[in-house]
C-alpha cells in the first residue's frame, strides 16, 4: 500500500486512532494552523502534500440575550484532501464518515476559541 504514510508507520498509525467521546480521534496526526483574517478565522490542516482548510466569519449578535456578543459561523469546510489521506490508511465506513465530519467541527472550532483565548 502506498500513501503519505512510510509502510512502516501505516500500522503504528491505524492502531493509534484513539477514541474521544465514544469517536475516532483522527485530526491530531495533522499539523494545524489558525490564521486571522478581516472577517474571522481560517483553520489550515496539513500533512506532507495533504492540505484543507475551515473558515469561521465573526457576526455581532445584536438580539437582546446575545447582544454584542462574537458568533463565529463556519462557512468554508475543504477537507477533502485530509479526509482522503485518513481513509487511505484507515478505511472509513459512513458511521466513521460521520464522526469525522463532526470531529472536524469541533476539533477545528475547538482551535479558534483556544486561538482567542490567548
């Protein structure tokens, strides 16, 4: 099999998926990168030659409960890269597909709230 992943490492790296919550961890292998931009956030992970990337846009709530308060909304989600270097070296089934899908909300919302914490 050949991949991103040295043959040596693609065991080490199938039997290293830990589990978060009930899921598959899969986006700690992958370098990350939270950059700021006028509008908001972009989250860029890579791995070798894999890149995608989550975009987060600030909104200003002005209800009453929320007023003044920073929503930031995920408009631009280009994994496809990333999602195919995973399934590459860990075949994913639908139900694992899903779980990726909500690890990649979370994990990179997760980066943006720890980005503007600091």
């Amino acid at each position: 099999m050949s991949g991103p992943f040295p043959q040596k490492k693609l065991f080490t790296f199938i039997r290293s998926i830990t589990i978060f919550n009930g899921t598959m961890s899969y986006l700690k292998w992958f370098q990350t990168e939270v950059v700021p931009n006028e509008s908001g956030f972009t989250v860029n992970y890579t791995h070798q030659s894999a890149s995608g990337s989550v975009t987060y846009v600030k909104y200003v709530m002005e209800n009453k409960m929320m007023r003044g308060k920073d929503v930031y909304l995920m408009t631009n989600c280009d994994m496809g890269d990333i999602i195919e270097v995973i399934h590459m070296n860990s075949p994913l089934s639908s139900y694992d597909y899903d779980g990726l899908n909500m690890e990649i909300r979370t994990h990179s919302r997760k980066l943006v709230e720890n980005y503007k914490s600091v």
